[in-house]
C-alpha cells in the first residue's frame, strides 16, 4: 500500500511556522500507521464498530508536489508582500509560497502572483483595520492540461489597474484563466457569493481516469486527484450497481462519483446545493457523453425525498458530505428512501463513526472500510465505507 517517494532531506523551508502539515518530517509509513490509528481511535467509540476490521491505508502516489489548489491570505508586511496562512489565534501570517506539498505549478505560478502584485502596488486588504483591496489569492490548476487559474478575492468589484494585471497574469506560464471574487464581509471565509471572469477562459479540465471535469472557480474538485481516483473506482467496486440499477449521489460536486456510477447503472441523480457544481455537473454530462445521468440543485433534506418518490426503487445511495457528516435530518431522508445498498465517503473519521452508529441503529449494517491518504504530511484520512440494508 505504500507508494509515495521519500522525504527530502529538507522537507519544508516554512517549518514550523506554518501548522499546515503537522506530519511533516515524519517517515510516510509513521504518518499511513497514525492515520490509521486516528480512524480505530474514533470507530472504538461505539460498541456497533468495535468488531469491524480497519485495513491500512491506501498510500499516495506522491507525498509531496500533489495539491492541486492554494488558498493564500495577502497582507502587507514590512519585508514586502506575504501570500501566506494564518497562524492559530493570530492575525499573524506565514508566507508559505514554497509550500513543498502544492504542485509544483502552483509555486511557480505563486511566485509571479507575488511580483505581479508588487510592480503594479495592489493595496492588500487588513482584516484588522478593513483596509484596502485584495484578501486572498487563490491558484488553482489542472495537472493533466498543465493549465492554471489565478482567483484574486477582493473587498470590493473595483481593481486598481485590473487590465494591466490581467495581461501580465495572463503572460505566466501556464496560466489560462484569471477570475475576481468579491467578498466585503468581514472574515476569515475565503469566497464571496460572486464570480468575475477577467479572462475569456473561465474555467479548468481536469482528467480522473476515464473522465474529463470542468470545475469554475467556486466549484469542489479533490485536491489530490490521484489518489481521488483510487476512492472513486473503490466506492463503484462497493456500490456494485448492476446495468438495471437506480442510483443517487448526495453531494455530488462537479460529478465524480456520479459518472463512475453511470459507467454501470441504468440511471444515476446526483444532488449538490453548489449551483456553480451543478451547471459544471451539467457541462460535464455533455463532455464525457453521458445519456444516463440528471443533476438537481438543492438541500439534500428537500430534493431526496422528491428523487426517491419519483424513482421505482432505490439500489445504491452515495454521499460525500462536509466534514460536519450528514446531519440527523439527512440521514432521515436517506433511511426514508430505503436504497439496498451506501457508500459513504469521508474527510473526518469522528463524524463518520458518529453516522454509522445512527444507520446501524436503522437498518444499516457496515460491512467494508478502506481509509485513503489524501492529503500527505497532513492528519487528513478519507474513507470509503459500505453499508448494507
């Protein structure tokens, strides 16, 4: 199970002012074992899980270089720019461009964000006084096309100089498509509710196996997508939907799980509340070809039971919810819609555990786990868990 390449010597020139990856320097066979000590930790909690065998976890290809996306505070600071994080229960931030774990596009990319920024004296905004402009700069990229997006999030919809920043944004290696957020509330959540594209381009293509996803700015896409490819193809081995069945897919995203599923099924749904997922979802039906799949747009509390009603039976249920788990009024709605077989995927073992307890509680027996190592160097562990009815 172990296949990512060793540490170098020197693992990361931010350590340990950055908090980001508190595994860092530890052997990646030390970090897959603590992982799979935090998931028993949190399955140990209830008697109904304490049987269930927890396997060792799926490696990552890379252990560094494999973060598709950066998210990055600006602020002034008097030995110049920083694009950086917060450091805990601070208004301090770490510059953390040579972050060893992001693709090395990003840091590349990040570097000319930074001199860019400088030669045209965009004015970074405080969070302490609410002063001046840019908040946050985010890059994003796509490893299959070697294409990148720059997201600048600003206070407010007017840019200093946008055009000329643009252009030059647009001259760096790489970068495709550059898009302005604007987010006035105070605040430490990255995005506002509106999207600018700045350029012609507005979106990436990134490729999982068989699959091409558009993703806008704004919509979710793993941050490792080789080892997202892992999990997908483990969680349609589990769903096992044969060429008749129904299927639905909570929290859907861009689409993912919801096409691995259609590759066999009869027909899939898939339900996200994200309306930039939901139109990306849409355009990727129609990328990739698909005649088998529906996308709808809304709470899972209020659009599954309209699905499970319309539907003449259910088979398979996946859900991929926030860290936060399914909540109790969501998994209300999934026992209501009685699939036969779940396929839970999770970015928080504690929660997970929490939600397994409940369905078993209900009906639902787990019957296979497989965590995966997502996010190296990082306390992170995804699972993917079967339950049966």
């Amino acid at each position: 199970m172990l296949s990512a390449e060793p540490a170098p010597k020197l693992p990361c020139p931010h350590f340990p002012h950055c908090v980001g990856c508190t595994l860092i320097g530890n052997p990646y066979g030390e970090q897959l074992r603590r992982k799979r000590e935090r998931v028993r930790e949190a399955f140990a909690q209830y008697p109904s899980l304490t049987t269930l065998q927890i396997p060792e976890v799926v490696g990552s290809p890379r252990a560094f270089g494999y973060r598709n996306q950066a998210k990055l505070v600006v602020r002034r600071a008097r030995r110049g720019l920083l694009l950086g994080v917060y450091r805990p229960g601070t208004h301090q931030v770490v510059d953390i461009r040579q972050c060893p774990v992001h693709h090395p596009l990003i840091t590349a990319v990040l570097a000319a964000v930074a001199r860019i920024l400088e030669q045209y004296e965009i004015p970074a905004y405080d969070e302490r006084t609410h002063v001046g402009t840019l908040r946050y700069a985010v890059v994003r990229v796509s490893a299959w096309a070697k294409a990148v997006q720059v997201i600048l999030v600003t206070r407010e919809r007017s840019l200093p100089r946008a055009r000329e920043v643009v252009r030059a944004l647009t001259r760096v290696r790489g970068v495709r498509s550059v898009v302005q957020n604007i987010n006035p509330d105070p605040g430490n959540v990255i995005f506002g509710a509106q999207f600018v594209p700045l350029t012609r381009e507005t979106a990436l293509v990134e490729r999982i196996d068989f699959l091409k996803l558009k993703t806008h700015a704004g919509a979710f896409l793993q941050a490792n997508v080789a080892v997202a490819r892992k999990l997908y193809v483990q969680a349609l081995q589990w769903a096992a939907p044969q060429s008749d069945a129904l299927c639905v897919d909570l929290y859907c995203g861009v689409g993912a799980l919801t096409f691995y599923l259609a590759t066999h099924a009869k027909h899939v749904v898939g339900i996200e509340e994200s309306p930039i997922a939901v139109a990306d979802a849409k355009e990727n039906v129609r990328l990739n070809g698909f005649h088998n799949v529906r996308f709808h747009c809304g709470r899972v509390t209020d659009t599954l039971p309209v699905v499970a009603q319309q539907l003449p039976r259910l088979e398979v249920l996946t859900l991929n919810p926030p860290r936060q788990g399914a909540d109790a009024a969501t998994r209300a709605a999934i026992v209501a819609a009685a699939p036969t077989r779940i396929v839970y995927i999770s970015c928080d073992p504690t929660t997970l555990a929490r939600d397994l307890d409940w369905f078993a509680t209900h009906g639902y027996r787990t019957a296979h786990l497989q965590p995966f190592d997502l996010l190296p160097q990082t306390e992170h562990v995804e699972c993917v868990v079967a339950l049966a009815r």
